[in-house]
C-alpha cells in the first residue's frame, strides 16, 4: 500500500515522540476551547453587568 512521504515522516515522529499528541491536545485546550458556562443565574447576570463593551473595530481606537 503507497504511502506518501508526509504520512511516513507523520508515523515516524510519532512512533519517536509518543507524547506529541498529548501536548498537541493540552495547547488546543490552553488556546482554543472555552471554559464551560457557569449555570448558576446569579453569577452570570453579574457577569454580564460588569462586561466592557467591545468597539465596533477593536483595532482602531481614535474615531
């Protein structure tokens, strides 16, 4: 079976670094997924009263 040379070089980091997949996961975590909402009403209606509105365009400020 053909396999391509980013998939055999994919294997190989792999099989030599088993745990790269597992700190992959962590950053995605650290970045990228949201802390679950908190359920209790009181502490998101004082959340959302105490939330800085954004601008229209974040990166321009002097209009």
């Amino acid at each position: 079976m053909y396999q391509s040379d980013i998939t055999q070089f994919i294997r190989q980091l792999k099989r030599q670094k088993p745990w790269l997949e597992a700190a992959q996961r962590d950053g995605r975590a650290l970045l990228w997924d949201k802390p679950p909402v908190n359920p209790d009403p009181e502490e998101r209606a004082h959340a959302r009263e105490n939330r800085v509105p954004q601008t229209p365009y974040v990166y321009y400020q002097n209009f």
